[in-house]
C-alpha cells in the first residue's frame, strides 16, 4: 500500500478493511522491511511485524477516582520474576496480600516491548508497545483493572531517554537520535537539536 507524503516529513495511507489482528511492516526506500516505531503490539518480538490491535476493553473500576500522592505506599515490581509465570494475569491473584501489607500503589518496572521474554525492561525498543510475553496491553489492562478493584493505584516506570540496541530501528524513519550526547544506553534522543519537534511529539504522544 503506497504512503503519501504528509506534514511534518511523515507518511500516511488509509486501509480499508484493516482488522485488529493484521499483522504489518513499513517498506522504507532501500526495500527494507521494518515494524512500525509506533507499534502498539509486537506478537512475534522485536524484529517481526506490527499488529493491529483491539483499542476496546471492558473496564470494571468506574468507581475508581485515584487516591491522593500521599496516602501512596509503593509496592515496585518486576512482571517478568514476581510470578515464575511471568505475566501480567499472574499478578492478579496475588493482589489481596499486597492489600493486607499495606500498599496502596503498585509500579511496574519497564514493561515497553524488548528483546527476549524477561529483562530489566530498561533496552525497550518500542515505546507504544506492552511486552507480548508479559501479555500486551490487553493483559496490562486487566491488570490495572484489577488494581483499582483493589482500591490500588498503578505507577509505570518508563525509559525516555534512550532505546536499547537490539530492534532499536527507528533511526531508520528520521533524525530520532543525536550523537552530541551519550549514555551506557546508547544514543539520546534528538530532543532539542534540528527537527526535534516531531520526536518531542512522538515521546508527548505516548504519555497521552
């Protein structure tokens, strides 16, 4: 399906018929196929196709109305090693103890789509994307659902400042990345150098 150029330096086409579910890549100039930088879903890992993915949810907490900053007791988290499991759906039964203790919050240490199953979390390559062997964004929301049945708050920990290396292909799309800074991450991000407004836009994009 042939793009069109848009605003901004980017690309857009409109799919009829695209269903949740269908799998895609973007084929840039030089013939080479890459997943979307922006995907919401990544079901075969970092170097395969994006998917579409089902936006609808049937959420349970509309008597959830948040608690104040300070009534906070944080409980921090590693999806991958709290549960030999390693799932988002694992968490939940075990939420009443959490309760019992005292803790009123729970923080997810980095759940964007990486490389392999279980990691650190902190070489995410896809900042839209929930880790597909954690369950995706569709496991992350029942479990966030079943948090505020618990009368618990959910914190993300979140990676801006970098991307890990492997899958890391969004240099590909445009100036995303500076060499003038350097991290053990890798390269920054091209926040405030030529053409920074549209990365600063993408990384806006995703707290939305």
């Amino acid at each position: 399906m042939p793009m069109r150029p848009a605003q901004g330096g980017y690309h857009q086409v409109v799919v009829d018929d695209c269903q949740p579910g269908s799998l895609y890549f973007y084929r840039l100039e030089d013939d080479k196929e890459r997943p979307d930088p922006a995907s919401h879903f990544q079901p075969q890992g970092v170097h395969g196709p994006s998917q579409v993915t089902e936006p609808q949810f049937e959420w349970t907490d509309s008597g959830w109305f948040g608690l104040p900053l300070e009534n906070f007791v944080v409980y921090e988290l590693h999806v991958g090693t709290f549960t030999s499991a390693g799932t988002f759906d694992a968490i939940i039964p075990h939420l009443s103890r959490l309760k019992e203790l005292g803790i009123t919050a729970v923080e997810l240490m980095p759940v964007a789509q990486f490389p392999g199953n279980r990691n650190w979390g902190y070489d995410g390559v896809y900042p839209f994307a929930v880790q597909d062997s954690y369950g995706g964004a569709t496991g992350l929301k029942r479990l966030v659902n079943a948090c505020h049945n618990h009368r618990m708050a959910v914190i993300l920990d979140v990676v801006y400042n970098h991307l890990g290396p492997d899958g890391n292909y969004l240099a590909a799309f445009g100036p995303y990345f500076t060499e003038l800074y350097k991290t053990h991450g890798g390269l920054e991000h091209n926040f405030d150098r030529p053409y920074s407004d549209v990365v600063r836009d993408l990384f806006i994009q995703i707290g939305l």
